[in-house]
C-alpha cells in the first residue's frame, strides 16, 4: 500500500496524491475568510526528488518484488528444499513475511513521523541483508530455519523500509505527486518480474538454491546501500513543530465508514494474494510447458506494473473508489478465469489481467483509506492502522488457500476449493467498500471519491 505521509505544513491541509480536488475540498470544509499562512514550497523535481523517488524504487524492488515472486519459492519448497511439508505449510513462510512487511507500517508510521527516517532505513536493511543470506544457509528439511529467515527475519526487515520509502516521496512533490508515487510503486512490480525470472532459473539450474539466494542478496545489498545514501528528508518531522495539532484517536476508531473500508480491504487482501503464490504450481501440475510455467509469475507481475500506475493516475481524476471498485470487481471475478489457465493461451491471458486488475487495487487502497481523514496529522495513522489490520489477512490468506487445495502432504491437488473460497472474499471485499464509499460519499456530498 502506498503511504502518503503527514509531515507536512499544518496551515492548510495540502491535497492527496489520488484524491480528487473536489473531494478533498468537501473533506476539509471551506477556506476560512482570513488570509492563510503561506504554504511551504514544493521543489515538484529537481536532483535531490528525483533521487529520493530512485531510493523509494529500489526499496519496493527490493521488498515487495521478493514478496510478489514468492510463488517461485512455494514452487521450489512443495519439489524439493521443503518436500516433505504440504503447501499449507509452506504459505505460512510467505504469508507471515506479508504480514510483517504491512503490519510494520504501524510502527514505523509513527517513527517516521517522529523524525526517525534515516534510523528505519539504515536498522531495517541490515536485518533484511543479514535474513536474506542467513536463507542462503538453510539445510533442506529443515522448516524453522526457513521460518525464521525467511518469513520472521525478511519480514521484519521490510516492515521497517517499505512505509517510511514510500512516505518521503511528498516532501518534495504536491503538484506531481501521483507520477513520483506511481514510479515508486512500479519498483514493486518491476522487483517481482527479475526475481522470479531470476530465481526460477537459477534455482533450477547449475547454480542451485544456496547461491540462487546470494545473487538475489547482493542484488539487495547493492540496490539498499545506494537508497540509503541518496534519499533524504526534506519537511520538519512531528518532533520539530510543537504546535502540531494532536491525533483525535478515539474519532478515528469510531469512524464507521473508515472501518468498513479497512474490513473490505482486509477481504480482498484475503484472497488477493492465492492466484500470486499458486498459478506457477497450478501451471506446472496441469502439464504446460517448464519454460511457461516458470514464466506465468512474471508474466503476471508484469500487467501489474501498469495495473499499478495508470489507475493511480485516473484516481485523481475520478477519486480512488470510482477506480478501485471496478477493479475488485473484476479481480474477484477473474479468479474464477484461473480454472481455464491450464493451457498456454488461457494462463498467458489469465496472467495478463489478472495481474493488471489486482494491481489496480493494490495501488489504489492507500489514498482511498486516506480520503477518511478529517485533518491532515490523521493520514499517517490512519493509513498505519489499515496495514496493521490488513496484515492478519495476508497472514492467513494464503495458508487457508493451501489447507484448501492439498489436505495432507500425499494428497491430490484440489484447486476448486482455494480459487472459490479466494474469489468469494474479495467480491465479499467490495461489498464492503461499496457501503463504505457510500457513506463517504454523503460525508462530503460528492461523488467524486
């Protein structure tokens, strides 16, 4: 999820990057009559901006592309490293780094606020380089060592990077926000499209799983180092204004329509995730072609990096919810589509929508969560609440999915259970976002949300 943070000026309430002009002025209510203070200015570009979004790119290359290529690690752990453990098993590694990655955002949200960027970025990447080739080192068999390295320790180490990476990004842009935050975001797509290319032919070749994971760690290792020294805070932290106005908890947690919003959320997220982590197994088990089936992943990862760039921008036009719903909509009905990818044509086709669709809501949630703020010091923690909740559904998603399709480890494959449990709770999902678009809408008498 993409985060917009709150560090900004306190004088007027600044507008949010996919967030329509008239929605965000029916949120903040009209001017007052007194001239206001002057804003502060925006850069909107420059050198020291556009290396910052650079940094924001390699962070979410670095950590959501290993997450959203995790279906080449399901793929290897079910044939060979893991093969003694069922798929239910082997999900909790994935979904239990997911978790971590979203529910760090709840932390580092108000640490980030506080000032403490630089200490996030430089503590989180040496618990992730340290995880990542601690997994180098696993022995086959052995489920705990890759728990721990994998699932607890990368998790952590990406809980602690990805939020505050992609909050830096407004310190610099107001105007052109939503293109600097959609070149971030693509760092997650474009991550997930070399790692699994990567992986999947290094694991599976010559080189094996230890080093297959040593090139994936110095590949992190290069790419952490360099976001660390380029990006930079730009806007005092909360710290440093001590007239900054306090956060109403108890009107936030009383917010109906934000709470159904973060419920629908957390569905979608539910069953989001199962087409990510299976379709490579699903590919491989219904007899296609090695090489297609180790390139279905990145196929689809690929329509996502579109998917989560161009609805962005068509969200400030139109506001999140008119965007993000039809995407869910169609999401939760394409998993149904995943029944026809056995072949070449239907899983290249699958791939490509699939990914481009899932991607339209994954880019859009955060600024559809924010649009509920009533003050601007309200995004952050907003916005750090939503991961922290939606983080138990990545949690748990995709191990239920793999209790589904395999109910002990010598078991046949039963793949109507998952793909029907997992389009069920993301069109379950956008009911709840439907009602709680409904209830913003009469909020700020607008449809433009």
């Amino acid at each position: 999820m993409a985060a917009t943070p709150c560090t900004s000026d306190d004088s007027k309430p600044e507008q949010l990057p996919s967030v329509g002009k008239s929605s965000y002025d029916a949120m903040t209510g009209p001017a007052p009559e007194a001239p206001a203070p002057a804003l502060p200015e925006f850069p909107e570009g420059g050198r020291q901006a556009w290396l910052t979004v650079l940094g924001g790119f390699l962070i979410l290359f670095c950590t959501f592309g290993t997450v959203q290529s995790f279906g080449v690690y399901q793929d290897y752990y079910s044939r060979v490293l893991l093969s003694e453990r069922t798929a239910s098993d082997i999900s909790w590694i994935g979904s239990m780094q997911t978790f971590l990655l979203f529910a760090g955002g709840l932390p580092t949200g108000k640490l980030f606020d506080d000032g403490y960027f630089h200490h996030c970025l430089a503590f989180g990447s040496l618990i992730y380089l340290f995880s990542i080739f601690m997994l180098s080192l696993v022995q086959p068999g052995q489920y705990y060592q890759v728990f721990l390295a994998q699932g607890v320790g990368l998790g952590i180490g990406m809980g602690m990077i990805m939020l505050p990476a992609l909050s830096v990004t407004s310190h610099y842009f107001r105007r052109r926000r939503a293109v600097a935050m959609g070149v971030v975001i693509a760092g997650s797509s474009t991550g997930a499209v070399v790692f699994s290319i990567l992986l999947n032919n290094l694991f599976n070749g010559k080189v094996g799983f230890p080093w297959g994971v040593r090139t994936a760690a110095f590949i992190d290792l290069v790419f952490l180092l360099t976001a660390n020294l380029v990006m930079k805070t730009r806007l005092p932290s909360r710290r440093e204004r001590p007239n900054a106005k306090p956060i109403n908890i108890r009107a936030i947690l009383s917010d109906g329509g934000y709470w159904l919003c973060i419920i629908g959320a957390a569905l979608v997220f539910w069953g989001l995730f199962v087409p990510f982590f299976y379709l490579q197994v699903f590919a491989e088990l219904h007899g296609l072609p090695k090489g297609l089936a180790f390139y279905a992943i990145p196929i689809m990862n690929a329509s996502s990096l579109f998917g989560r760039t161009i609805p962005n921008f068509l969200g400030d036009y139109f506001g999140p919810f008119n965007i993000m719903i039809p995407c869910t909509i169609i999401s939760g009905g394409l998993i149904y589509l995943m029944f026809a990818a056995t072949g070449v044509a239907g899983t290249v086709v699958f791939g490509i929508l699939y990914g481009f669709f899932s991607g339209g809501f994954i880019s859009i949630i955060t600024p559809a969560v924010a649009s509920f703020s009533r003050d601007l010091n309200e995004i952050g923690t907003r916005i750090g609440i939503a991961c922290f909740v939606i983080g138990f559904a990545l949690l748990t998603g995709t191990p239920i999915a793999g209790a589904l399709v395999q109910q002990n480890h010598n078991g046949p494959y039963i793949w109507w259970r998952p793909l029907v449990f997992a389009s069920i709770v993301v069109l379950a999902g956008t009911v709840c976002l439907i009602a709680s678009r409904q209830i913003l809408s009469k909020r700020k008498s607008t449809h433009i949300l």
